[in-house]
C-alpha cells in the first residue's frame, strides 16, 4: 500500500548563514564575557582605589577630619604603577604622611607591590612559545584610558633574563646531601658549534628522578663531565658508596665518572647506542642480521651467554668490517651490566639499559631553546638550559619498573661489601 502523504523536510540554513538560536547564544556568550571582563578589569582597578582610600582614612580620618590618633596626614597622590593582565598599569596611589614627616605605606599596597608576576609571567609566555617580540600581543586586552608600561620588547626581555639568571643560581645552588640517589643518568647534547651542555638526573631508591646539575663547555669532552660531578660532588652528592652510573658510548664520560667515582661505580652502557654505532659501520645488506643478533644478546637472561653471542658476532666481522668489530668489543662488558647484578629479564633492566630517562630531558631542553635564533654567550646557554630542566620536573614520574629497585640496590650493596673486604690487587680487578 502506498503512503500518499507527503514527506516534509527540515530546511536547513544556506550554507555560511547563523540560524537566529545560533545568533542568540553568540550575542549572550559576548554579554557574558564583557561582563566577566567588566568585573575583573575594570571593577577590579575600581576596588583597588576604593581599597586604597579606606586604609587612608582609617589612618587619618576622613577629609577635614582627624583620626583621633594625630599619628598621619593625608599626602595626596603620587604616580605608580600595579601589574595587571601581564602589563604595569598606571595608578594614582594615596599617599599618607607620619606628623614626623616619613612614608607611610598603606597595608593592602605594601603586599600587592611586595609581590611582582611580571617576571614570572614574562617565563611563562617564553617557555610556551610566545616571542618578546609578540609578548604584547598575547596579553588581555584592557579598558580605554588605562596607561601601562613593561610590555614592549626590551622590557620583556630584561625580565626574562634576570628571571631565567635567577633559576640558573638557584638550580645550581641545590643541597643534593638529602637525596638517596642509586643511579646517575649523563649525557651532552651540542646547542651550537661552541657550546655543549652536559646534565645530570638521579634516581633515588623509590624510583623518583631528580634533576641534578648542568655544566657548559665547548665540547663532550672529559674536563667539562669531570667538572659537573666534582660540582655535584660539592653539593652533597655521595661518592662512598657503589652508584649505577647509565651513560651512552662516549669514553669522556666514562672516563670522567671513574675519576671521580673512583671504584664505586658501576658503568651501563646504553644499548641502543651501541646498536646504533654498530650498524652505522656496516653495510645496508649487513644490517638486518646484525641487528637481530644484536638484539638476542641484550634479550637473553645469562650474561654469561649474552657475552659470549657478542664475542662470537664480533669474530665474525673482523675480517670483512673491523670497524663493527671493534664498536662490538668496545666496552661490552659494561653494556651488560645489569645482567651480571641480576637483573636480567627485569622492566628495571629494560627502562636502565638506555639511556632514555635523560634523553627525554635532553628533548625537552631542545624543543623550549629550539626558538632561540642567536646565542650570544655560554651564559645564555646555561640560563635557557637551566629553565628547560626545571619546566620539564614538573612531568617527572617514578621510572618504570621502580618496585624492581630493591634488588639493584642489594646487588649494589653486595658489590660495596666485596670492595671493603678486597685487597688493593683484587679492587683493581673488580673495577676492571
């Protein structure tokens, strides 16, 4: 049976057109926000005086009246300024004078001028992306009339450097004596062809990473790393007890933590980095069975076996790519480290066989100083290094597989107890 009624349709707006609801909600949600803009801004400068006057007359009565106390006098106003919406804006502040003559501050502008978030605002908008130059424009606007100051580019970014000066005194300043650190994270990363930055994160024994220091030198070498851990040394890092230090393949750093370390410390070489160099010296059609060797030697649980895959992967490229042999060879046993503290097939020994933990630091660094275009001096270097590590501890979370820790620390602690009971002869042995 057919229906004979006629099918209605829903007309639908012209393409670009607001339907009149759409039209209403618009027109509310501005009145809402002009309100809204109303109250903060203008109401709020409006409270400002009107709080300013009452603290005045409380202390010298009202106008052509005496307080009863005879202790202060009205003093007119005097220019200044309030920070307000990222800016300094003008104001008129009352002024009250004691009878002896002296400045009297009034309460309610004592503490708002006690507290300046100019300079921390100024960090802020530089650390998400906002430019000095276009600083101005990223800020609310404000009501007609109202003169302000300290947005312009110089300004912002005088404030930025005395903001990031003093992050870099006090991130370098820190009491490390209070931390239970078990594991030291060091890597370099090249900011320009003059300046490299090499930091420091530890992990203490509840699995929480610390930012530790930073040091600027000109290249990766031994001096620069060696510098950094004599400072972190300086402020309360302990050298008296086995720490596990993960460090990538560069010998500067190895060199450096056994200087001032000495025979408590344990080197990790990062896997990947090894996986890394080693196929980098070999050729495309070479690289796919290298790798899954590689790959079964950091897999497998017995260190012993694991050792023995990679000697055997080394003797056969000696002949045709000495080169890869060579990377295999190089510090081999240190890239099998957690192994032979019994650690194998642990989330602990996957999360500490690279050196990952820091290097996700290291991309924060790059990707805040990324927008720096010239970099005028290794001061600057250290303030936007000091400022990126600080931003990126407010992400810092418990590494993974930190409830495996006790047992990296009873290896650790194992391994102290040997070297208290070793002769000179056997020390050198086990440090080798």
């Amino acid at each position: 049976m057919s229906n004979n009624r006629k099918k209605t349709t829903r007309k639908q707006p012209a393409q670009g057109s607001v339907s009149p609801l759409r039209q209403l909600r618009l027109a509310l949600g501005d009145l809402v926000r002009e309100a809204l803009y109303d109250t903060v801004l203008v109401n709020g400068m409006e409270h400002v005086i009107e709080q300013l006057e009452r603290e005045r007359t409380e202390l010298c009565g009202g106008w052509h009246q005496h307080s009863g106390k005879d202790s202060a006098y009205r003093g007119g106003h005097v220019k200044s300024s309030l920070v307000l919406g990222g800016r300094r804006v003008s104001v008129a502040r009352p002024r009250v004078r004691s009878t002896r003559g002296a400045e009297v501050m009034l309460p309610s502008w004592a503490a708002w001028s006690a507290t300046d978030p100019l300079e921390r605002r100024s960090l802020e908008q530089m650390l998400v992306g906002v430019s000095s130059r276009q600083y101005e424009r990223s800020l609310e606007a404000l009501p007609e009339g109202l003169k302000t100051r300290g947005a312009r580019k110089s300004a912002v970014s005088r404030r930025f450097i005395q903001a990031t000066s003093k992050k870099l005194s006090e991130f370098l300043a820190r009491d490390l004596s209070g931390l239970d650190l078990k594991v030291l994270l060091l890597d370099g990363v090249h900011v320009t062809t003059e300046h490299t930055i090499v930091a420091a994160v530890g992990i203490d024994a509840t699995g929480t990473k610390h930012a530790l220091g930073l040091w600027e030198g000109a290249t990766e070498n031994k001096q620069t790393c060696k510098t950094l851990l004599e400072n972190l040394v300086e402020r309360g890092l302990r050298t008296d007890r086995t720490i596990l230090a993960v460090i990538d393949g560069s010998k500067a750093l190895a060199q450096a933590v056994r200087a001032v370390f000495g025979k408590r410390v344990l080197i990790q070489r990062c896997q990947e980095h090894k996986r890394r160099n080693v196929l980098d010296a070999l050729p495309e059609h070479k690289r796919a069975s290298v790798r899954r060797t590689l790959n079964t030697a950091f897999k497998t649980e017995d260190h012993v076996r694991a050792r023995r895959v990679l000697e055997n992967l080394a003797r056969s490229l000696e002949v045709q790519h000495p080169g890869a042999a060579a990377s295999v060879r190089e510090g081999l046993d240190e890239m099998l480290t957690l192994k032979m503290l019994g650690l194998s097939g642990t989330l602990l020994e996957r999360t500490l066989s690279t050196t990952n933990l820091i290097e996700n630091l290291i991309g924060q660094m790059q990707r805040v100083s990324g927008r720096v275009k010239r970099w005028r001096h290794g001061q600057m270097v250290l303030r936007w290094g000091a400022v990126s590590i600080m931003e990126a501890e407010h992400g810092f979370r418990r590494i993974k597989g930190y409830r495996e820790l006790p047992q990296l620390i009873a290896a650790l602690q194992r391994y102290d107890r040997k070297l208290d009971r070793a002769t000179p002869e056997s020390v050198v042995a086990l440090a080798s």
